[in-house]
C-alpha cells in the first residue's frame, strides 16, 4: 500500500509540474494554430527577446523581435535549419526622439519607441503545411486583425526566399 | 485510507506547481540578491521585454529594455511608484548598419544589433537597502564583471534622479 501511495505521489508531482511548464507563454502548437486560424497568439509580447533593429526609409520604425521557446531554443544552439514550431515575431514601433531624455541628457540623442507602427509580423515553421513557401507561413496582424491580401503576403516570401542558405531569416540572435 | 490518499496526491500537485513555478526565470528576490554580490542574475536575458531605444553620441548603441516579473507586471498595471522588487535592466549593442540586410532590400535603410555594448546595467527597487538614491540600487555590469567605481555608479543615480516624478525610471512601456 505504501508502495502504492508514493508511486502515485510522484506520478501526480510529475502531472502538477508537466502541466505547469505547459502553461508558461510560447505553447508552439497553440500559437501556430492562432496564427493560421487569423488571430494574434495569446502571450506573444511575452516571448523572450532575439533581437532589435531599426529600419529607415519608409518603414521608419525600431523594432524588436521575439521567439516562442523553439525558436530561443534553437537560436541559442546554433544550428540551421530552425525546427518545426518555431516562431518569430517582429513588432514594432515608430522612431520617436524622446524630447524628455534628451532634456535630461542635456543632449539630442535619444530615440524611443512610440506607437506601434507597421503591424506584427510573424514566421511559423511548419514544413508540411507551408512547403510551397520555404516550410514558413507568413503573417501580419494590423491592429490585431490579420491581412489577407494574398499578393502582400506573398511579397514576404519572395523578400525572404532571398536568404534561403540562412532558412529565410533575417535576424540573427543578438547576446 | 482513501481521503489520506486523495489529500496527499492534491498536496503534492500543488507543491509540483509551486515548484514549477518557481523555477521560471525571474525570481526577484533571487535576482536582487545576485546583483547585490556582483553577480549578473542567472536568466535576465530571458526577462520580457519593456523597450527599445537608440542612443546616438558617445553611446552609439542600440538597447533593449527587460524587466523581471515584478516590473512587467507594474508597467503593465501603469501605477508608480514601482513596486519593492522591480527589476529593470538595459541590455545594448552596437548599431551596425546591416550590410546583408540591405543587399536584399536593395536599399541603405536596415541596422541591427552587433556586438554587446556599454555593458549591461539595472536598476533594483528596494526602498530601505537603497534608501539614499531614491530606492533604487544601481549597477552596472562590463563583460560580466560589476563597476565598482563609486563616483561612476552615483553617477547613475544623479541623472536618473533628475526624473524623480517618473520614480527615477526613464523607460515606458512599449506596448
């Protein structure tokens, strides 16, 4: 009996932590099929950071771009092609300079995110049901709802399939 | 017999799922204390994003803004003063113009992240420890090592102290 009890202790602790991991933000599975179903994953602004940037001309933004725990995963080991699951989302911002640090700098140096600017864009690994785009499906969420337009969309793949050898990516995971 | 057992199995869920819990990155009062030895905290890399920003001048870097739990979620509810525990640390990289990126856009316009810049440095809420620089203790860390010069960390907390209405905190959140 006492057998008994302590196997199904273990069995329920192993349970209450498996399910606890499962409950933490960046659910692959769960967040790609947001995606496909035209809805913004739930927790994406949570995902952990792979790097910045900022793009002049008429983007005008600076911008951040996030990973689901694949895609950290797979960044921080360093080895291409990115697997099934992953995800990378870029938001973005408009280019403000900060009238208010600058004041305190007693200097013009400072630019800071303003209002998000140019939509959240996303790449979904998944090689079966994306293969006629590189293995990655393409999205844009303006204002939370997604575009539709097929000729847009398409145009993020034929930007991207211009860096095939590093698996479409442009962003490289910054330290 | 039967209700020991079901009360056990329930006990050590619950205690699976504190675990769990626990163990994700952010611990503030683990993190604080890391920093107060000189140590950067394990995992503030995979703290969630607050900003970014671009420094031009002697700076010349371009950032990102993390924050640990207690911070995320006090940006998010939009009441200052900071609570006890925040963590904010600011995280910086060389603005590179990106050369590859800009080949494929077939425009100047694309900079990225190069290499770790102007250290990494935070800012800890604790209102009785750093009770002469506004509550706030102020670190900076260079390839891993703290700054140890006391004039250049109170240096630190002269300008941030010229934004005392703001609780010392330059950075807002960017949605």
């Amino acid at each position: 009996m006492k057998r008994i009890i302590f196997l199904l202790i273990v069995v329920v602790a192993l349970a209450g932590i498996i399910a606890a991991t499962a409950a933490t933000p960046g659910g692959a599975d769960e967040a790609a099929a947001s995606i496909a179903q035209g809805k913004l994953p739930a927790g994406y602004r949570d995902w952990r950071l792979i790097s910045v940037a900022r793009e002049e001309g008429t983007l005008d933004d600076i911008r951040a771009i996030l990973g689901n725990d694949v895609a950290i995963k797979a960044y921080r080991e360093g080895k291409p092609p990115f697997p099934e699951g992953t995800i990378i989302a870029r938001i973005a911002w408009s280019y403000d300079a900060s009238d208010e640090n600058n004041k305190v700098f007693g200097k013009a140096q400072s630019f800071v995110a303003g209002h998000p600017k140019n939509g959240v864009q996303s790449m979904v690994k998944d090689s079966k049901k994306y293969a006629s785009t590189g293995g990655w499906g393409y999205s844009q969420f303006d204002e939370g709802k997604p575009l539709t337009d097929a000729a847009m969309l398409q145009s993020c793949y034929d930007c991207h399939a211009l860096i095939k050898d590093r698996d479409y990516v442009f962003t490289r995971y910054a330290p």
